[in-house]
C-alpha cells in the first residue's frame, strides 16, 4: 500500500503544475476509474494519472506518459503511444509494473457525434516487480460526443495482474459506463 500512496502522491504534485486537458470517469456496480490528461511542455508528448478501485479486488494506479497525434489526414482518428508506471494493490498482493501500449480515439465523419475508442497496455514479467509478474489492461468504448467537449460512453475493460504461482487477480472485467470531459 505504502507504493501505492507514493504514486498517488506524486501524481498530485505533478498536477499541481499543469491544467487538467481531459478528465475522465467511468463505473460499475463494483468499481470506479478515474483518469486525469495533462499537456506536457515537450511537444506533443501527455502525462496521465488514474485510479482503477474496485471495492472487493484491490486498486490499481498510474502515472503514464505518451505521445499523441493525428493517426489520419483529418482529425477523425487520434492515437497515442507510451508507457505507464503502474502500481497494483489486490487482495493482500502487491506490485509495480511499467506498462507499455497505447489508445486510439475515431469519430465517425458522416455521423461525427459517434465514436470508438480503446486503449491496451502490457506488462510482461521482465517489466514487473514486486509480487506482479505480469499485467494486462484492454479497454474498449462506444461514445457519443453530448457536449462540444464533453463524451458519454459506454464500454467494457479488462484489468488483470498475474502474481506468478498464485492464481491472476482480476480487478475489473465487465461492462462500464462514464463521462469523459475536454478542458
């Protein structure tokens, strides 16, 4: 727990130094996720912080920094690759992970209020520490553009930490559905 309140620590000070450019939150009966996007002073490249809490199977927090861009010649594909420090907390297991991966925004031209989005992050066993020997995290949405700057969605995610001998924690698997917010 204690690897857990320094990274949650940290992300605050970092966001002591930045304005928030998205917010994000999204739940279930049994979990609730929250991510703030913050621009960074390196060109193109964000800084993300977020907490994954799911009341019976643990916690899990990132600090992640990726490069954003037009992945199209318009602005209707947006993608984005990087890394995430992440620290898991599960059901009296605990580790460290650096993750790699990335996401993708799409916004349908000829309906460009709908979308898709989803992003994907790995971990495998040469970049986890602690009791975590792996770690997976694949998230997917349908999202509807409500507001200007302002999503609704639906989607479904699957957060899993693999602790070596003993059996992988799952700490989200199912459908969610959440706001995401543009500053």
């Amino acid at each position: 727990m204690t690897s857990t309140r320094t990274l949650i620590l940290c992300g605050l000070l970092l966001a002591g130094t930045a304005q928030a450019s998205t917010f994000d939150v999204n739940l279930n009966s049994d979990v609730v996720g929250l991510q703030a996007t913050f621009p960074s002073t390196w060109g193109d490249l964000t800084w993300d912080v977020g907490l994954l809490h799911h009341r019976d199977d643990g916690d899990v927090v990132h600090v992640g920094l990726v490069l954003v861009d037009e992945a199209s010649a318009g602005e209707d594909l947006i993608a984005g690759l990087g890394g995430r420090l992440v620290t898991i907390d599960a059901t009296n297991l605990n580790g460290q992970a650096i993750a790699l991966g990335g996401f993708f925004r799409y916004t349908f031209p000829q309906y460009n209020r709908i979308g898709i989005a989803g992003s994907a992050y790995f971990a495998p066993d040469v970049l986890a520490f602690g009791d975590t020997s792996q770690y997976i995290e694949v998230d997917l949405r349908v999202q509807y553009n409500l507001l200007r700057r302002g999503n609704i969605y639906l989607g479904v995610r699957s957060v899993k930490a693999d602790f070596g001998p003993l059996p992988t924690a799952s700490i989200d698997s199912g459908a969610h559905i959440g706001i995401r917010i543009e500053f």
